[in-house]
C-alpha cells in the first residue's frame, strides 16, 4: 500500500491550514530508482534485474534534496470523531469541509 498522508484540517482566525503526518512504507530500487510498495513487489523486480545480469552503479538520492513519490492524501477520522472533546488554542477551530 502507498504510503499515506493523514491530515486534520483547522482554521485559525478564518484562514484554513492542516496539520498533516505522513506514514507508511516504501522501497526504491536502486538500479533504476523505482518506487514500489510492498517487499514482494520490489522483489520480484529485483529478480528482472537478476536475469537481465545488470551491473550498474547504484542511484541513490541525493540526501536533503526532493524527491518525487506517489502519497494517498486522506482525513484523520480519529480527530473528526472526537470533534465536540477538542480543545484548541484561541482562534483555532475545527475546519468542516
């Protein structure tokens, strides 16, 4: 599974900001710098590179720099579902989209 973005969403003042996490697992290959999801995943591409006899350098990302990737962005139920027992700073509130 992708790894996802769980967002609650807030208004401070009228102006509507997200708290946002990020969980979840990924693995690259670091032969041709593909993303995969799962560990048979990846393996089984690893085997393509085996019979292939694929002798590359390795890529890695460049640390502290971006990188791209596919993220599911979805809402944070447990703060929805406990919406009337939050208590927030003065001038923030709850934001219902």
């Amino acid at each position: 599974m992708a790894p996802k973005i769980s967002a609650k969403f807030r208004r401070k003042n009228g102006i509507p900001f997200s708290i946002e996490r990020l969980s979840g697992m990924q693995y690259r290959c670091r032969v041709c710098n593909a993303l995969f999801y799962s560990k048979n995943e990846i393996f089984r591409h690893l085997k393509k590179h085996e019979k292939r006899h694929e002798k590359r350098d390795s890529h890695v990302p460049q640390l502290d720099h971006l990188v791209s990737t596919k993220v599911i962005y979805t809402l944070d139920l447990y703060d929805r579902g406990r919406a009337k027992y939050l208590k927030l700073p003065d001038g923030e509130e709850l934001d219902e989209l």
